[in-house]
C-alpha cells in the first residue's frame, strides 16, 4: 500500500525535531560540564575546601544557575570569595547557597538589572517559550524552560520586569493583539507560582507589530516572548513584614 506523502513529511518533521532536541540537550550537558569543571577549580584556588557546586536543577536538568553546598565550617569571607569566583566564570549565571544564602554578596552593591538580563537573553536565543496551538495554554515541554527563566530573574526581585507577547502576522490583527497578551500573561502567572513577586511583574501584548529584525512579519519564529528588566526598585517591607512592639 502507498505511503501517503503527509506522513513521510510528517515522519520527517518528527526526525528533525527529534535530532534537534537531542543535540540541544547534548550541548547543555557538554556546557554544565565545562562549568563544573571550571568551578570545582577556582574553589580549589579559593580554598574552599568541602564546597561543590552543582549545575543541574532538581529535575536534574543541566543549568547555568549553579547551587553551591559545604563548606559549613569555613568562614563567612572564605564562602564568599568562593561564590564570587563561580559566579565569575564565563557562562555562569545566578547562584545560591544550599544553606539559604540566595546569592553571592557583592559588597555593598546589589546585582544590576542587567546581569539578569543578560542571563534571560542567553536562555531564550537557544530555546523558545512555546504554547499550544492558537492557545495561551504553555506547552509542557516548556515547564523546565520557565524554571530557569525565573531562577535567572530572582536576582533582579524588586525591579520591574516587562513580559511581552509576540505572534506572527499569520491571523488577524485583533486576534493577535488579544492571544499575545494572553500568553504574556499565562507567562506572568507561570512566574508567580515560581516565586517571583506578582507586584514586579508587567505583561503586554504587541501582536506582530514587532517582528524579529530580518524576518517576515508571517514568518512562525516570530511568535515569542520577550523579558525586559526596566527599572529597579528596593524591596519595602509590607506592614505584615514589619515587626510590632513586644
């Protein structure tokens, strides 16, 4: 019997697919192994005897955002003159403590906006946030993405971070504008339930009135969202932070 040809086009969009994630996933392997290996260095160098840092989340994805552990016994400026020098590595993002200790403390100056920035930048030019069909529904193959997205953003709590939906021009206007801002916003609860402050938060759709330079307003890989850090902002205690009289 014939094979009809929308199954071996089918078939073959599948090989693709397939062969891309997997070479995708094979390189983010490749880079956290590079990036242990470099931070198991400079710890030695720092004298940071009984520290790790372990760059696969808790699902045991590969990841930029290293968390450190041990190390208890060492003194406050050993463990963070060992943090400073991970998060120095080229290719490293935001980094913690197992202990608790969100970040490396970087004297008296907070982390710019732009560290995190920079940070979501580099994770979405490899990997898109991708939804359902004609949906605001985020795919789940997207879940680990997020993941990472908000653990790059965490630095940056207290600034106001812009979520904006893009699609391609493929539908009507009206249409766009209205499932762009949808998923901008399926994005920003998404966020929320990961810890990142709602108060901090700002969603948008633009439809395709902003398609990728050099691309064809129809052209798919304009359907994105895109993050902006646009203001900082210090953290104020709510009344329910602030301790009342004993």
């Amino acid at each position: 019997m014939p094979i009809h040809p929308s199954i071996v086009i089918l078939a073959g969009a599948l090989a693709t697919i397939t062969l891309a994630i997997g070479g995708a996933a094979r390189s983010d392997q490749d880079l956290a192994q590079r990036l242990s290996d470099e931070a198991a260095q400079v710890i030695a160098q720092e004298g940071g005897r009984g520290v790790t840092a372990k760059f696969t989340n808790r699902f045991g994805w590969p990841t930029r955002h290293p968390l450190l552990s041990g190390g208890e016994r060492l003194n406050e400026g050993v463990r963070d003159k060992v943090a400073k020098s991970v998060a120095a590595i080229a290719g490293v993002g935001g980094i913690g403590w197992a202990d608790g200790s969100v970040l490396a403390r970087m004297g008296d100056q907070p982390l710019s906006p732009l560290h995190c920035q920079d940070d979501v930048d580099a994770l979405l030019r490899a990997r898109t946030i991708r939804f359902e069909e004609s949906s605001s529904r985020i795919d789940v193959v997207s879940r680990e993405l997020l993941d990472e997205v908000a653990q790059a953003l965490r630095p940056c709590l207290g600034s106001i971070i812009s979520i904006t939906g893009h699609t391609d021009a493929s539908g009507p206007e009206p249409g766009n504008l209205a499932l762009s801002l949808e998923r901008a916003e399926a994005v920003q609860s998404a966020l929320i339930t990961r810890r990142i402050p709602a108060d901090g938060l700002r969603a948008d759709g633009v439809g395709s009135s902003l398609p990728v330079p050099g691309l064809l307003p129809t052209d798919p890989a304009n359907r994105r969202i895109e993050f902006k850090v646009v203001a900082t902002q210090p953290l104020q205690p709510t009344p329910v932070d602030i301790p009342g009289p004993r």
